[in-house]
C-alpha cells in the first residue's frame, strides 16, 4: 500500500513510527512532516491545511489510504474533499468533526444526546457574558471555551470574576483567537481526576483503547497556563474495568450512535477528555483525532498491525471477531518544549543528544517541532520540541527511562515538567503496598 500521513507533529511521528511496521507498507509518505519522521517516509512540502493540494497529490501518485493528524484538516473538510474524488481516507467528515471544532456544537449535542458533561452556558456576545458572571448563576471557579479551534489554548479556569471577564475580554472582544471567540461556553468547573479516553470507529462501531492521562499545564504541580500537552501516561491507575465499561456505555457508544443519527456518521479516532467526579465520569471535551502527546504514549503499546484497523475503519467495516491487541506494559511520555512556550518562543535552536536520548533502552524519541536546516542540523521549530517515551514493567521505571533521554537532550531555551505520572507512580506504589 501508499500510505500518506498529513502533519508535522509527534502525534504524526509516533503514527508513522507504528504504520512503518506493517508489511502491508510498501510506500510512506507524509505531509508536510519533520525533520524525525523523514527518516520514516518521504517528505512533501504541503501544509496541512491545503487540502485541495493534499488531494491532487494524493490522486496524482494514487495513495490507497490516508490517515489525517490533526484537527485543522478535519475542520476544512479534507475527508469530504478525498471521497469527493474517491479516495479513501480515515477521518471524521467535516460535519463529524464539529464534536471538536465547535465547542458549542459539542456541549449542546452532549445534552441533546444525554452524554454526562458540566453545566454550561452559551453566549455570542460580550456583553451577555459579562452580565452573566455578574449573576446568580455565576459560581465560582468556573470554565471559559472559545467555540472554535485554539490550539488547546482557548480554555481558561477562571477562580474569580477578575479573571472570567479577563478570559471573555480576550477570546470575544480582544479576538485571540479569531474568529474561534465567536461565541463562547461557560461551564461549571469539574474536579476530580482527568483521563483520556479514546477509540476507533467505523460509524457504527467501536473499538476502545486503553486509558491515559495528559498534562495540559506548563509547569510542575499543575500550574501555569494551558497548552497542547506537556507530557501523558498510559494506562491510568484510577480507571477499573467496570469505569472503563461505563466509560463506553454511557460516553463514547452514545456519541457515534447519536452523530449517525443526526447525519454525521464518525469514522475515525474519537477522543473524550473526562473528569472522574464523584458523581462517575463528566466529559470534558471531546476531539476528533489522536492526542498529542496521547498518541506518542499509545503507540508504543499497541501490539497489532494498526493499518488493517485503519483500512477496516475508513471503509466503515472494524472486524468484530479481531480486536486491537496491546502491551501489558505501561509507558510514559515527557515533553521538552522551547523557553516562552505557550506563549511567544524563538525558533531555529539547535538540537544536540539526540542520538544517546534514542540509545536509551525502553525509551522512543518522537518529534514535534523540528527540522533539517541548511548544513542538515537538527533544530527546533515549534512550541513543543521533541517527545522521550518510555516503556518498561512499571509506570515508575517507564518515567525513569523518559526522564533518562530526556537528560541526553539539548538547544537553548529547554524546558519539560519533572512530574509526569508522579501521581499515577504514587498510586502504583500504594497498590503494591496493598497485596503485600
């Protein structure tokens, strides 16, 4: 098979890093792609959100699959564009897709549909806004959304009405965001223990994967501002079978089966971030693509040939008598990000250790923002630099081996939390205690 993989991400890096193992890959390309993933498959210098050059070339050179990374494509259409032209592609159509590029879409199908959410509200002004955090119903901390695509950034746990109409001022008034702020959610604010949850679906059915937990915050101890993801575990200690099962019932089974009802058949990575309350699980968010760096932490676990799930997937046909097969064996992620990140950052430092971060056992290194520069060097490009997973019998030596790699990395300006799955490790310890 010719396979394409559009984006230049960790989560496209990790993708290829696991397509690149099938037999049934005779060629591999991705677009636009870094300066890791072109030691995995050709390079074509096509942004991610051209789709109507993704499409001719895809055409062009008679690609058999494609398989979408992130959410930008999804929002533009590029599926309707692909199947347009008879090309087969794995990814929610556009109109599947509003469950992430619309923050108002998905919180009023969750209620139409009955899916457990926090209480919210939904204003397309200022204005009403800010008389509403003035209101009775305003409690406390609560939550801002942009409506629309922010990069992971548009999302603003507000403590005081201070800063609730700071966020409302910046995402409608100030347009941070563009034309994402829109309109505007504001929800109750959940606490409890956040999970990731994902699954591949067909349109109709579903096959879940195993649990993880990402780390949105810049800094240690959960502080900071939002960003994409600075590091994520798999698989979380705090989601037994029976959650896992509910998780599936009442969340994720509801949400295909409602969007098919509504004349928006899913086929592709569904993702729901959930809050474990003590009231069961509350979905966050949801996304209508792998995570990141959710994606650089399943991989290495998923034990099964992923493309035939995939072929299977975009073709509206998962096998129900072969499930997707996975190691026992947990894994941990750690993000090295550039010095300013979320927030403004330069670019062009250049990478060193990156060879002895890769010779560590247990351990794959995945790139997020990187690239070849004139003399070949490797050098840093986006917010989000590169990702050191390890993967070894315990949550606390995968963690050991991540942060091991990440010690052999260097550029100027880097920066990475010191405790991802710190609380999971903790949680592993006192499970051990426990069968003693």
């Amino acid at each position: 098979m010719r396979i394409l993989v559009v984006g230049a991400g960790g989560r496209e890096h990790a993708l290829l890093w696991k397509i690149r193992q099938s037999p049934m890959v005779k060629e591999l390309y991705c677009a636009p792609g870094n300066a890791g993933i072109a030691g995995l498959a050709d390079c074509v210098p096509i942004e991610a959100d051209d789709i109507i050059e993704l499409a001719d070339f895809a055409e062009k050179i008679r690609i058999d699959l494609t398989v979408v990374g992130p959410e930008v494509p999804l929002s533009l259409g590029i599926v309707d564009e692909f199947g347009r032209r008879g090309l087969r592609i794995f990814g929610p159509t556009q109109a599947a897709a509003e469950m992430e590029s619309s923050k108002v879409f998905a919180k009023e199908f969750m209620a139409r549909h009955g899916i457990p959410t926090a209480g919210f509200e939904v204003f397309h002004s200022a204005d009403d806004a800010l008389r509403h955090l003035d209101g009775p119903a305003a409690a406390y901390p609560l939550v801002v959304k942009a409506d629309g695509l922010a990069a992971g950034k548009g999302v603003v746990m507000a403590g005081d009405r201070d800063e609730a109409a700071a966020a409302v001022t910046r995402i409608m008034s100030e347009r941070a965001f563009g034309s994402s702020g829109d309109a505007i959610v504001i929800e109750e604010c959940l606490t409890g223990t956040e999970v990731s949850f994902f699954a591949l679906s067909d349109g109709t059915r579903l096959a879940p994967w195993p649990t993880s937990q990402d780390y949105k915050r810049a800094m240690d101890g959960d502080k900071g501002p939002n960003t994409g993801g600075m590091g994520c575990y798999s698989p979380s200690p705090f989601v037994d079978d029976a959650l896992f099962r509910a998780i599936v019932t009442d969340v994720m089974n509801p949400t295909v089966v409602g969007l098919g009802r509504e004349g928006r058949p899913y086929r592709g990575f569904l993702y729901a971030g959930l809050m474990l309350t003590p009231s069961g699980p509350r979905v966050l968010e949801f996304n209508c693509r792998l995570g990141d760096p959710e994606a650089e932490t399943l991989m290495p676990r998923l034990k099964s040939d992923i493309v035939p799930f995939l072929v299977a997937a975009a073709g509206g046909a998962l096998p129900t008598d072969r499930p997707m097969e996975w190691r026992k064996v947990p894994s941990v992620t750690v993000i090295a990000a550039s010095e300013g990140y979320p927030s403004s950052y330069r670019k062009g430092m250049a990478i060193s250790g990156l060879e002895e971060a890769s010779g560590v056992e247990g351990v794959e290194v995945f790139h997020c923002g990187t690239r070849r520069n004139a003399s070949g060097a490797v050098e840093t490009t986006g917010g989000r630099v590169l990702a050191c997973t390890g993967m070894r019998p315990t949550l606390a030596a995968s963690a050991e081996a991540a942060y091991a790699a990440m010690g052999k990395i260097h550029f100027e300006g880097i920066r990475f939390r010191k405790d991802i799955a710190a609380g999971a490790i903790a949680e592993e310890a006192r499970a051990e205690e426990t069968k003693e």
